[in-house]
C-alpha cells in the first residue's frame, strides 16, 4: 500500500511527484520509462521488501508538472533525479546511490551521474536509450532519414480519454505493447496514469503531445561520454530484437564499468512484464 506522494521541486519550474512504495532497508531509487509513472515499479518493489524504494514520476508524468516552457530535453529528467536525491539526502549515505531505470528512465540515471560524477554507488538500466552516432551499431539510430519521429507520430494519434478505467485496461491488455504487462502493473499504470473527468470518463494525466515531445527529444545524447561513468552498471536487454536491445551491448561495452544481462523471453517492458525475474537479477547485482 502507497502513500500520498511526497512534491519536490525541480528545475524548470516542475513540481515532481514522488512515491513511496514501502520497504525498509538501504534507499533504493526507481526510474520509469517514457509514457508511464513511477507506480508501475510496484511489482518490482515488492520483489525487494528490505530496500526502501522511491518511485518519482519524471516531468510532465503521472502527477509531476509538465516544464513551463515545454522543452522535454532529456538533461530535465536528470535534473528529476538529481533533485530526487537531494530532497531525501539519499547521497548522505558514504556508499553512494543505487538506483534502477527503465528506457529513459536509465538513460535519465546515466545522464544524472554525468552531470554529477560520483553520484551513484551501482546502477541497473533496462535497456537505457542512450542511442550511438548514426552509422556506428546496427540500429543505433532511430530517426536516420531527419523524418518525424514514428513514436511520437504514435503518440500523437493515441486515444487519450476512455469511458471508464475498466475499459482502458480492456483495450490495453487485448494488444501490444501494453498487453505484454503484468495483469497487476497494467492495472496500475491505468489507475494511477489516468484521470476521471468532468463527464464521468477517464484520461491520461501524460497527455500525449508532452509524451511525443519526450521521444522527439530522445534520439541522442552522452554516448560519447559514457566511459565517464566509472560506477558498476548492468545494462540489461530484452531479446525483442529492437533499436534499444540491439544497442544495449555497445552501451554497456562503452561504460567503465557496464555489464550485460539479457532477458530473451521479455520484451522492452521486461521489468513491467516479468518484475519476479527482472528484480532477482538486479538485486544480486545491486548486492555484490
């Protein structure tokens, strides 16, 4: 059972939501993905009784004002984080910082650690979209041609207003990608991601232009700088065979200090979809 969330502020004038999803023990701080909030991390939490974890929802997400000027450049979402672990002297610790992320979720964490060196004490990132120059992996490059983005096209065309929150789960769980989640995460993300409305219907509280804006703003950045991140990282791979799988090896082969561990049968909402697994796999990490 969750709390009333904790509002910390960030730059840009963002009110950040932050969860408490239960636990004792050492901090432990969870990073969600593009479209999603800090809640879904349930799962996963309760995988992990003997850490405190802390779900934010980044800018923009889940109950966390949007930027008042309406840039989504991804050095925000590390600033979220940032101010995250300020708010709860989660730094005050000796040891450092642990923390996991999920696709700009992870890519907000190594961002975080680059603009702060020395931050964290280990890190675990799902498939962190921290995309390669083009031309250098094998679909390293989202957006080749300068074209728009085909995300945030997604995005834009996406059914943002529901009859009811029973009807949004219907509709997500009968196809991809959301089906994929686990029936009590997907439950979740609609719960919590979604808001009633004066007419008795429900709607995203991400509506999906500042979602598209995330993606349109996420094609690439630090690669190059990876290697200035000197503390352990898992990077971990889904075997979905896309853009983020394909390069989460040359991520983690950029790092100081990245590892590798791939997931075959999950996809790229692996922690969301099997958060048994992905939780036994960073907390042996986490712990070494």
């Amino acid at each position: 059972m969750t709390t009333a969330p904790s509002t910390v502020p960030s730059t840009d004038g963002v009110q950040l939501a932050v969860h408490d999803l239960g636990g004792s023990g050492r901090p432990l701080l969870l990073c969600h993905a593009t479209g999603f909030h800090g809640r879904v991390w349930a799962g996963v939490a309760a995988e992990l009784p003997d850490r405190r974890c802390l779900a934010l929802d980044f800018r923009g997400f889940g109950d966390s004002t949007p930027p008042a000027d309406g840039d989504f450049d991804w050095n925000g979402f590390a600033d979220d984080v940032l101010a995250v672990i300020d708010h709860f002297g989660l730094a005050d610790d000796a040891a450092g910082v642990q923390a996991i992320g999920h696709s700009k979720g992870g890519a907000a964490l190594l961002l975080a650690e680059l603009a702060r060196p020395g931050t964290f004490d280990r890190l675990v990132c799902f498939e962190p979209i921290v995309f390669p120059p083009p031309g250098t992996v094998e679909g390293g490059d989202p957006n080749p041609s300068g074209a728009e983005n085909p995300l945030a096209i997604i995005t834009r065309r996406r059914i943002a207003t529901f009859e009811s929150y029973e009807a949004a789960v219907e509709r997500y769980a009968a196809k991809p990608p959301l089906g994929s989640l686990r029936s009590d995460v997907l439950d979740a993300y609609v719960r919590h991601g979604f808001r009633p409305t004066d007419d008795g219907q429900v709607t995203l509280k991400a509506i999906p232009e500042h979602e598209a804006r995330t993606y349109e703003m996420g094609g690439r950045h630090g690669f190059e700088r990876l290697g200035e991140v000197t503390c352990p990282v898992l990077v971990c791979a889904s075997g979905d065979g896309g853009g983020p799988a394909m390069i989460a090896p040359a991520i983690a082969d950029r790092l100081s200090a990245g590892e590798l561990a791939q997931f075959p049968r999950l996809g790229h909402f692996g922690p969301l979809e099997d958060p048994v697994a992905f939780a036994a796999v960073a907390r042996a990490f986490l712990e070494r």
